[in-house]
C-alpha cells in the first residue's frame, strides 16, 4: 500500500445519457497525481470519504498519473483541491 495525494482536474455532472442507470445525480472527478504510477492499470484506489464527500460509485485509473471517481451527488471538490487515497497492488491486501 501506498498513500498519495492528487490535484482535482475537474468535479462535472455526468450525462445521464452517458450510463446505463442514466442516474441524473451522478458527478465525475478527475485529478492528477504528482508521479507516474507503475502497474497502475491492476491497482485499486482507497479514498477517503471525508475529502470526497459524496457517495462514491465506482473509480478507476484511466492513466499513469490520473483517474477518475464517480460519485452519486455533487462533492464539494473543485479544481486544485487536494485529495489524498491508498493504492493497493493486485497482490496486497
């Protein structure tokens, strides 16, 4: 496990249309680490729910350095905010 922290890209309202639940309160966070990070596409994300402040629905690593949280309603998160999670290798935990 290893604790990081990254940079909010953008907190926007998700196309309903988008998804197959077509859930007109869903968000989608972006944010971008400070580092690459290895193996990132078998790697799990722990968040603290406290920064997110909004029910989180799925995430997951669209790169080496960023990912992108859903979450059911609006979190108060907005561009440059901070946030702080673990990253699990496959094998930990």
């Amino acid at each position: 496990m290893k604790r990081v922290e990254a940079k909010v890209v953008e907190n926007r309202k998700e196309d309903p249309a988008s998804e197959p639940d077509r859930d007109p309160n869903t968000w989608l966070i972006e944010a971008k680490l400070d580092e690459d990070i290895l193996d990132w596409e078998s790697v799990r994300l722990d968040f603290r729910f406290s920064e997110i402040d909004a029910e989180i629905v799925e995430s997951s690593m669209s790169e080496a350095d960023r990912f992108t949280v859903r979450t059911h309603g609006k979190s108060p998160l907005q561009k440059g905010d901070v946030i702080h999670f673990d990253i699990w290798k496959q094998n930990e935990g």
